[in-house]
C-alpha cells in the first residue's frame, strides 16, 4: 500500500471510531398513509431538521458553550475543533433525518407519530451519504462520548498528519452535534437516519461531490401550513441494477452548463434506479379501532410488494385510540 492510501485507509479507520454500534432492531411510527408509501416505494423519506417537532434538533449542542472546562480535552485536535464549534453560529439548513425508537412500544409515541410502527434491521439502513446515530439527552453523557472518542487508538495511526487529525476531529463534533437532543425527548429513545444535501452550490460550483454524492432534494406541501418541506429519499438500490449501471455524470462540468439542468439529471438518474425491498421486519398495529382489519391489510400490502416472513401483531395496549 503506498503513502496515500495508507494515510485514507488509517483516517477512514478513525472516522468509524466514532461511529455507533448498529445490531438490532429499530422502530418507527408513523400513519397508515406512511407505512403505505414507505412499503409501495421501497423509500425512507428524510426530512429537513429546520421542518421537525423539536425546535432545536441538531443544534442543542451548540448552546453548552460550557460543557468542557479547558483542561479536560485529552485531544488538542478535538480541544480546537470544540473551541471553533461554540464560537461559530450554526445555521443548519443541510440536515436531513429521519426518527427511529430502539425501545418497546410507547403509548406516547402511538399518540404522537401513528398508528404502525415499523420494525428495521438497524445495520442494513447504512449506506454511503446516510448515517444512523444514537441520541445522547444528558450532558454527561455526550461529554463523556466526545472525550473517550478523542481516545480511541486509532488517532495514534502513524501516517496522519494534524491536518488530517483536525478533520476527524471536526467529524466527531460534527457527530456529537447529531447525537445531541433536548431532555424532554428522552423516553423516545431514538436513533437517526442522517443525510447531507446542499441545496446551493454557492461554494464549489465546479466540484462534483455537490452533485453526484449529495442526495437530491424533493419538496412536499406541509400537511397543516402548506409550505414546501423539503425532504431526500433512502432506498437500497437493487445489486444487478447497481452492477450493471456504471454511468456517471462528468467528472468536469462544463462552466455553461445550467446548475437546474445538472440537478435535474441527478434527480431523473435516482428515479430511475431500481429500488429492493427495505429491511423491514416486523410491524406491529397500535390501540386503534378495527385493528384486526388493519392488520389484515397489512398483510396483504406486504405480501403484494414483495415481503416475506414479516411478523405483523397487534398492540395489546388496552386504549381506543381515538
């Protein structure tokens, strides 16, 4: 292995340092009208965190401005990043996420999000550009996770240089700043699906990482304000389709073509991807009236689309749900 690609291998390895343990099952809820799309599409939709119930989602972090005293940062990479992170106004317009529960079923989340609740193989929702993290709801504890990530053995690998050190560090901020979720959310036990898009190409009008890597932005009507939500789409693309279809866009854009037209392709090429089944496997039905009915739909919707051996239960909650 020559320098280079021992100096990315060894920065890669850092980066899933930080990253969480992913086995198991986990949850989300949401309607009839959801579970219907997300099972007819084969999608996950993420929608933009400036769009989501918790007002302060992906930027609770930056309010602890006094979460470390100086002397406790073990890493002077991460002790900088920290310092540049709360001296900087975050606006974060380019988060996308979407929710999941990895605890037992909660009459409080029946109530807020619907009445199915979809069971995931957490490992299998992992793919390049979506990333899936647990939530932290006390300062202890994403202290404690930022300085034992900024112990991890893999910061001494010998090829990296501190420029490569500063990034990771950013990373794990950037991460910590994910996890991190006001108190009042704690009995929901979450993890995220997160995804990146740009929405403006302001910045590197010429780098193809702002169209061929960012997944391409939709917009729906807000089911009470009717303002466009943006939101992005994970799905697993089917593996012969992704075998066979090498196309890409260019590598060097050419400066006249139109920034809509490139967009417009990027959204044309997903659409036209093959899409295969999601990892779902169990969906168990809430309090709700005619829930044997429901269930008996469900069955016949996953078998329709595809599914096989997906546990379908009812909840034994005993509320009307209505």
């Amino acid at each position: 292995m020559d320098n280079r690609a021992n100096l990315i291998a060894q920065y890669q390895d850092l980066i899933k340092a930080f990253a969480d343990p992913c086995e198991g099952m986990i949850y989300h809820y949401t309607s009839g009208e959801g579970l219907r799309g997300i099972i007819e599409s084969s999608e996950i939709w993420l929608t933009n965190v400036a769009f989501v119930n918790d007002t302060t989602e992906c930027r609770a972090l930056q309010e602890e401005k006094r979460l470390f005293n100086i002397n406790e940062f073990n890493n002077k990479y991460v002790q900088e990043e920290w310092k540049q992170f709360i001296s900087e106004s975050h606006t974060d317009f380019d988060t996308y996420i979407t929710s999941f529960s990895s605890g037992e079923e909660s009459l409080d989340q029946w109530r807020a999000y619907g009445n199915f609740r979809i069971g995931f193989e957490a490992n299998k929702l992992i793919k390049r550009g979506f990333n899936i993290y647990k939530c932290f709801y006390s300062r202890d504890e994403i202290k404690d996770w930022i300085l034992q990530k900024g112990k991890v053995k893999e910061w001494s690998a010998d090829s990296l240089a501190d420029d490569w050190k500063s990034a990771a560090a950013f990373n794990l901020i950037y991460a910590a700043s994910k996890k991190y979720k006001n108190k009042y959310f704690m009995n929901e036990k979450e993890f995220r699906l997160i995804a990146i898009s740009h929405y403006t190409w302001e910045m590197y009008p010429n780098s193809p990482s702002m169209y061929k890597n960012d997944p391409p932005i939709y917009y729906r009507d807000h089911s009470t304000y009717k303002f466009p939500v943006p939101y992005v789409k994970f799905y697993i693309e089917d593996k012969e389709e992704q075998f066979n279809n090498q196309q890409e866009l260019p590598q060097n854009i050419n400066q006249s073509t139109k920034e809509r037209e490139i967009k417009e392709s990027r959204i044309k090429e997903e659409k036209n991807k093959k899409r295969t089944i999601l990892p779902i496997k169990t969906i168990l039905i809430g309090p709700m009236v005619h829930q044997k009915e429901a269930e008996i739909a469900c069955k016949i919707l996953l078998k329709d689309k595809g599914y096989k051996n997906v546990i379908v239960s009812c909840s034994e909650i005993p509320y009307r749900g209505f």
